[in-house]
C-alpha cells in the first residue's frame, strides 16, 4: 500500500536520526516516494548527502535556502503523509503550538493529511509535563503518535524514549494511509511457466518463475482475500492460499476456468505456452530413432476463456514483451482484458526470476500507464489498489455466496 505514494519524511534533532536512514531506505523499498526535510540540528546527527543517496532528491532544510519559492507548501501539496522521525522535544513542542519558525514545522502546518511522529529523547524530556503537554495536544489534533519505547539511550541510559524501530513506523505509516481491503473477495492467481511434453523427459517451457504471482497473491491473502493459486511453480507458503498444482497450459486452464466463474477477480500472470507439441511421445524419444518431427498445435487460451464466461470476473492479464509494450495494447482489447500488465522481459531489473519489475498497464478503454522499476511485492500492492478502484467504478454482478475460510478443506 506504500507503493507509489509520496512521503515527505522529516528528520529532527536527535541521535536516532542515524535510524532515519534506515526508515527511508524501508520507504524506498515498499515503493514510496521520498522526500526528506532535515532541521538544522538534524544535520549535526545525520549527513543529508545519505538521504539525498537513499530518496534521490537533496533533503530540504530552510524556507528561505531552498531552490523552491515556497517548499513547504509545495511539500504539503505534493505529499500522502508526513513522518517526522525521530521527533525531538523541540520539534514536539513546535509542532503542538503551530510554531512554524522552521521548514519542518511549516510544512506540517501547511498539510492537511496523516502525520506520524516518532519521539526519541532521554527519559526526563520524554516524562517532562511539558512533553507530556505537547504529546497530548498532539494525539488531539489527530497526529499519531508512534513511541517511543522503553531500552537503552545515548550515554548509556535506560528507559522510556527510545525511538521505535523503522519497521514499526512503516507499519504505522501504511495504517495511517489505509490499505484498500480485499476482505471477502475470491481471487484466482495464475503463476509459473507452462510445460508441455514431448515426451515423458522433455518438454517445452519457459524461464517464468512464479515470482510476480507470488507476490499478487501474498499481497491479496495479507489484504484478506482468499486466494486460490493456480501456478506450475514453487508457490508460497501462506494460510491464506490454496494451492493448486499444475503443470501443461491445458491443466492450468482446466483449473483456472473452474474457478473463475465463482471469483471476484482473476489475475493470470502465468507464463503460458501458445503452443505444444499436438502428439507427444507415450516413450523416450532415442537419438538413435533419428530426428523427431515435432507437430505443434495452440494450446487454450486462458485469459479469452475467462472473458467468454457467462459469470465473469474481473480479468487481469499479463503479458511478457520482449521490447516495447505497444503489443500488449492491442492484446488487451482482443483477450477481454480489463487490464492488461505490459513487462519488457529484456529491460534490466525486469521480468523472469528477477525480484523488480516495471510494467505498463492497459485499460480496456486504450489508455496507458508506465509504472517505474519496483519490487515485485510493490507492484502487487499497487495492482490491488488499482482493482479495488476499477471495481468500485464496475456495475457489480448480483450477490454470490461466500467461502468462508473454514469451507475449504
Ligand atoms: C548529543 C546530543 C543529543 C541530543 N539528542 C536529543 C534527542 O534524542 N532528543 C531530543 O529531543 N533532543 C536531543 N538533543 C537536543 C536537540 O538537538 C536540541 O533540542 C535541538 O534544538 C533540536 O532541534 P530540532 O528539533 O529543530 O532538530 C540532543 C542534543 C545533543 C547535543
């Protein structure tokens, strides 16, 4: 859910501000966008130049040094939600009397979105009534407040005002700015490459993973889905995902079209074979019988077959290009796509058993959208929002009944 939002991070005085590094790192990975704000104290604890190298912009410091004529509100406009971490008591207490003397403080003043901060000082600052004023003042206008824990501080104190660590505050983040729910939907992944035999040894195959499946449907399970998992390759392990094993495009079909008709969504990220030999050999085929002759004949298509169901659902196809997705436009509209994910396998970082991907995503109506490089599980993430916002604008079919998790066996 963190993918391809926009987070403005703002670091204070502090000695966890060295953690700040380690938390725009964990922004950058779930696929946010960074940018950082640092007082001028920050930056006795933390060089900008680690942040500039981890979110790719400078961090911004001062109104009135910045390149920009007004960064703080621009910085408000731009962003989802703003993190300030660590939050020194100085920063709490500007924050809580609407002190806007530097660039931290006013751009939280100038936003009107989710705030998160973190505290960390010694223990006397942090259980001083004057924090604990600010600190209430803050929880009344809606800030959440994340922290701080009890554990050893700088000089070798102990106690209450330690900084959480940046997982706990992604984690917070990602409540804060709501992920979209599956709770209740069916959904149908495909994943893995298709293997179609020549003999009882060989076969025609190809280099997909299972990857990107893989992480649709942990992302989809984790939203609270169930998830049935079509895939010919190693699947995760998740309680939330039955597995369905299979291995030619004519098993996955089998499967996938058994099971559509009852899913809310399906998404077909398998690599299938578009064709395969039409007389497979029942023996090992032997080098000294000579040179085979290999007739191959196409094999079904999965994604057209879901879209010719009389009760459909919502078709999410992928396509593997190798160069340019331009294809992939015209293959949305003839396969009865509602999207259709574009990856460039040839492009770095992208495509089979790698764990980045960029795709181009096709609607039915023929726009487009490139999505930059991204981990393979932000890429789920971002799928799953961009469905849930296609569905909610679909007329929806009449009221099917439930699984429920303790149906399956
Ligand atoms: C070594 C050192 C460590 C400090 N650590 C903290 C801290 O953890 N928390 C805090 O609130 N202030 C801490 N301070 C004090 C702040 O740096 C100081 O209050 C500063 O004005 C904060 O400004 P800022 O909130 O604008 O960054 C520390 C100061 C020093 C010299």
């Amino acid at each position: 859910m963190l993918a391809g939002r926009r987070i403005v991070l703002a670091v204070s005085g502090g000695v966890a501000a060295f953690k700040s590094a380690y938390l725009a790192r964990r922004l950058v990975e779930a696929g946010a966008e960074v940018r950082a704000i640092m007082t001028r104290s920050a930056q006795e604890f933390l060089g900008p130049q680690t942040l500039a190298a981890i979110t790719g912009s400078h961090p911004h410091v001062d109104f009135f040094e910045d390149p920009d004529v007004s960064p703080h509100t621009d910085l408000a406009r731009w962003a989802d939600a703003i993190v300030v971490a660590p939050a020194t008591a100085a920063t709490l207490s500007r924050l809580a009397t609407g002190l806007s003397d530097d660039l931290v403080s006013g751009t939280v003043l100038a936003f009107t979105g989710p705030v998160l901060v973190a505290p960390a000082m010694h223990t006397e600052m942090w259980e001083h009534p004057a924090t604990r004023r600010n600190i209430e003042v803050l929880a009344g206008d809606g800030i959440v407040v994340v922290g701080p824990v009890s554990g050893s501080l700088a000089g070798g104190d102990e106690g209450p005002g330690r900084m959480v660590e940046p997982e706990e505050i992604v984690e917070a983040l990602r409540e804060a700015l709501g992920s979209g729910t599956l709770e209740g939907w069916l959904v149908v992944v495909s994943a893995g490459g298709t293997r179609e035999a020549i003999d009882p040894v060989r076969f025609i195959g190809n280099r997909s993973s299972g990857k990107m499946g893989n992480a649709i449907a942990v992302e989809a399970a984790e939203r609270g889905a169930l998830v049935t998992l079509v895939t010919s390759a190693e699947p995760p392990d998740h309680a939330g995902i039955e597995v369905v094993q299979v291995e030619s495009a004519a098993e996955m079909a089998a499967a996938v079209w058994e099971r559509a008709p009852g899913a809310d969504v399906a998404v077909l990220t398998a690599a299938v074979a578009d064709f395969r030999p039409k007389n497979p050999s029942a023996a090992k085929l032997r080098r000294a019988e000579g040179l085979p002759e290999l007739e191959l004949e196409p094999t079904p298509d999965i994604l057209s077959g879901v879209a010719e169901l009389e009760r459909r659902p919502c078709r999410v196809g992928f396509a593997a290009e190798a160069g340019p997705a331009a294809e992939a436009a015209i293959k949305a509209k003839s396969k009865g796509a509602d999207l259709l994910f574009a990856n460039d396998i040839t492009a770095p970082g992208s495509g089979f058993g790698v764990d980045t991907n960029a795709v181009t995503v096709f609607t039915a109506d023929g726009s487009s959208e490139e999505w930059p490089l991204m981990p393979k599980r932000a890429v789920a993430a971002a799928l799953w929002d961009r469905i849930i916002e296609l569905r909610a604008a679909m007329p929806q079919p009449g009221a099917r009944p439930r699984r429920r998790r303790q149906d399956r066996s």
